[in-house]
C-alpha cells in the first residue's frame, strides 16, 4: 500500500540540471538558519530539530525516497546536485539515519505494516533513528558481530553491546544487526531488528569525543524483548540487506567537501598568520590543491556512471580511501603552520572560520567510519586485482 502526503511536489527529474540546481540554492537562502552554518561539530536533535521540521514541513526531508512514500523522488543524478548543494551552503546535519538508512532499507525489504507504521513517522520527526552496526572488537570486521536475539515465543531477547552508536541518546529507535544463528559462517547468520529505545534492559552511555562532543554513545541490552515483527525481511538476511546500501552511501563519503571546505580554511589561517604568500607554505598548499582537483575528477567519473542509471562497483571504495586521507593531510598542514593556536579546542579570535584543532580532530576518525581504509583496500584488493584475502 502506497503512503501519500499532503504535498504536491513537481517532478524535479524532468528539470535541467542547472534549474534545479538553483532551485535548491534559492531553497537553502529563503529557509535555512544562518546560524547554523558552517558548525564544526554534529549538532543534537534540540538544536537542530526545527530546520528538520522545515524541511518536512516542505516535502524536502527525503530525497532519495520516492514520492509514493512521501519522499522527493530524485534521481541519483539529482541527488548529487542535492547533496552538493547543501555541502556547499555548510547546512548543519540533522539526525538522518532514518532518512539515509532505515527509510530506503524499508521501502526495499520491509513489509507494509512496516512501512505504514515507520515511514511517515520518521518524516514527521516523531521517531529519531540511531544505528547499531558497531562493537567492541567487531568495527572494521563487522560479520564478527557478538550481539546476539534469539527468538522466545513471539518475541525476540536481544543481549550484547553497540558502541560508536551517533546520538543515541537523541534517538527514539535503534536498528540493529544481531546474531541469529551461530551454526553458520558470520555473515549468514546475521538478522536486522529494530528496537525502541525506551525498552526495558537498554542502557545508553554517552561518550566525549577527541573534541569533547558528546555525540558518540555506548548502547547495552540486556534481556530485552522486541516484538517478533520487529525483524525486517528475513530472518539470517541482515548482511546482504545492509550492504545493498553501502554503494550509494560510500560515494557520499568519498565526497570532496570535507576536503575543500578544509583546503579554504587553510588558506584562510595562512592569510590570518602572514603566511599566504610565503614559497613554501604556497608549494605544499598548490600540491594540495592539485590532489583535491584530482579527486574531484576521481568523484565525477563515479558521478557520471550514476547519472546514466549504473550500479556503482567495489571500485568506489577508491573515493573514500582517497578523500579522508586528503583530509587528514590538509589538516595537518594547518596544524604545522597554526604554532601555539593548534592547542586551542574554539576557534581563533573567535572567528569560526579559524579551528585548525577542531578540523584536525574531525579528520581523525574520517579513515575509520563507513568502512576504515584497511578495510577499504582489502575490498579493492580482492575484488578488484583478485588478490587473496
């Protein structure tokens, strides 16, 4: 059963790109708060829960989703331009694992009940999603995954731990990968279950971040109980649905924002220092610029297969691997030429544009989410140059 919404949207597909391109600027201008741009940190669902409700208010939460299901009905081509746009506005990031994530894995694999009861909710902002992929000892090699549910009549009794789990203490619902059946190698025995938050036996800690944000949580269970329809698509099918996304999700990641929006802040500190036209700041800066204007030709090219409707391969992993460790160089460059101000967690003088120490401690992790660079090059290796494992 289709889900429809009160909004009429027009079919964006059928613009020019340009057209639609600045209709999502001229969007970002009349409705997005200044005062939310260009943050340095992951911003909680109070500070940032009205420019969600604006975007559902408008039809423009879900861009990816089609339009029978209340979403935008985008195009990957038209996606793209989305997601450049808002980088490029420095639109602060709302809690979207239900949008990114669970919404687009319902639609494909959930049932209709699922669907009629979920989506809507995650459009209106009643139910915030975190995920509960990560765990002790089981990141990179996420198939070793030790939480386990084992099926108790109709419902399922989940115990273990997720950490690493973004704002779970925003969240209302966690989706969950857990073990159903230890009899079978790793990544078949792996089911995906959706649990509220408030059940009874869950434990959500919060921890500080190298940059003493508070976004990243510890999640325990202990003997809860999750109704039995709680399982999305079959049961021992959790692996191969949750890498059915990864694709899509890693050409994001392989996005040059992060390292452009780092390269104009270093050019920015230079100027601030005295330093902009110093030889050698300026050699090592141009060779920078020349590794960011080669992944951008890198991320087009991938681009490019998206918007004659191909599949993206193994080889995307390419974009993250090279884009976060970009990243990293280009912050540690601010850190070298920033002196005594590298040590200071706030931004310079109080210019926000000014935060070396906070742009150097966002690129720390870049490598590790999403797949860390190790783990990325072993897919290359294998599936590309037919190495072995």
């Amino acid at each position: 059963m289709s889900i429809r919404y009160n909004w009429q949207l027009p079919d964006f597909n059928v613009l020019e790109d340009d057209a639609f391109r600045q209709m999502v600027r001229d969007f970002l201008a009349a409705n997005f708060p200044e005062e939310l741009r260009d943050l340095p940190k992951r911003l909680h669902w109070e500070e940032v829960k009205s420019w969600y409700m604006t975007l559902s208010e408008h039809g423009w939460l879900a861009p990816g989703w089609s339009v029978e299901y209340g979403g935008m009905g985008l195009s990957a081509a038209k996606q793209l331009i989305y997601t450049e746009e808002f980088e490029k506005y420095g639109v602060a990031r709302t809690p979207d694992h239900g949008i990114m994530l669970l919404g687009p894995l319902l639609i494909r694999y959930g049932s209709e009940k699922q669907k009629e009861f979920f989506l809507p909710r995650i459009l209106a902002g009643e139910d915030i999603w975190c995920q509960g992929y990560s765990e002790p000892n089981s990141g990179s090699d996420l198939a070793s995954l030790r939480t386990e549910a084992v099926l108790d009549g109709e419902e399922w009794v989940v115990n273990g731990q997720k950490t690493w789990t973004t704002l779970a203490t925003d969240a209302d619902w966690i989706f969950l990968l857990v073990r159903t059946d230890k009899t079978v190698k790793k990544q078949a025995g792996i089911s995906f279950l959706l649990v509220p938050m408030n059940s009874p036996g869950v434990t959500v800690r919060s921890m500080l971040n190298l940059d003493l944000h508070d976004e990243l949580c510890e999640v325990f269970f202990d003997d809860v109980r999750v109704p039995k329809e709680n399982l999305v698509g079959e049961m021992n099918a959790g692996w191969s649905m949750a890498k059915a996304l990864l694709g899509f999700e890693r050409i994001f990641l392989g996005s040059p924002k992060q390292s452009e929006h780092a390269l104009i802040r270093l050019q920015q500190l230079a100027k601030y220092i005295g330093i902009e036209q110093d030889p050698v700041f300026r050699d090592r800066s141009v060779r920078l610029r020349l590794d960011l204007d080669d992944h951008k030709a890198l991320f087009e090219s991938f681009a490019e297969r998206l918007r004659r409707g191909e599949n993206l391969g193994a080889d995307v992993s390419l974009l993250k691997v090279h884009q976060t460790e970009l990243f990293q160089r280009i912050t540690e460059f601010m850190l070298e030429i920033a002196g005594e101000d590298a040590a200071l967690l706030e931004s310079i003088d109080g210019n926000r544009n000014l935060n070396p120490a906070a742009l150097f401690m966002q690129a720390r992790p870049a490598t590790i989410y999403g797949g860390s660079s190790e783990v990325q090059r072993n897919i290359l290796a294998k599936a590309l140059l037919d190495l072995p494992g």
